[in-house]
C-alpha cells in the first residue's frame, strides 16, 4: 500500500506518549501527530529537521508545511517512491508568415 508523504520542516518533534508527538512550526503553532503517521526524517533538507508526514494528517492538523516536496511511501518495500506529475502542452495555433524575398539582394 502507498501513502502520500510531504516532507515537512519542524522547529521540534517530541515524543510526549508511546503513540503521538509533539509536532512545533517554525511560525510557533503546535499540534499533536500521532506516531503511526510520521514515517522518518527527510535527510535530504540541510538547514533544519524535516519529517515525512502522512498529507492526509496534515489536512487537518495546524501546523505549517509546504506541499513542494511530495513523495509516496511504499509499506510492503518500506522505500520512498517520487511523486510524477504528467501535464500535457497543447500548442496555439499560428497562421504562417508570407515573406517575400528582397529584390535587391537575387541576381
């Protein structure tokens, strides 16, 4: 089974029971995420901690995150799996130019 994972940086992720943490923003809000649902740190981020957390979780918890790092989390390979995005472009249609040639420049 996979779940959808956005990595998220956090200030402070205490454990406070055998089951939850204590998850605190950088913008100081803080909310309570349960343990089942954080799946690891995200070692590619350098400047602070970041987590991968379960998106559905974050939908309706109040903590800040940012959706620009998505991936998803395979439970039967325990591997993290990139998110795709396929768009397809479909091009204007141009009406081709007529030129004609300079006078001057044939022979």
């Amino acid at each position: 089974m996979k779940t959808k994972v956005i990595s998220v940086r956090l200030q402070s992720l205490v454990a406070i029971s055998d089951k939850a943490y204590e998850a605190t923003s950088f913008d100081g809000s803080t909310d309570i995420i349960p343990k089942s649902q954080v799946f690891g740190r995200d070692y590619d981020v350098q400047k602070s901690d970041a987590y991968w957390i379960s998106a559905w979780i974050l939908d309706k918890k109040n903590i800040q995150f940012s959706s620009k790092k998505v991936a998803w989390f395979n439970t039967e390979t325990n591997h993290f799996e990139p998110d795709y995005i396929i768009e397809k472009h479909k091009p204007q249609h141009v009406d081709p130019v007529k030129i004609n040639p300079d006078a001057t420049l044939t022979r």
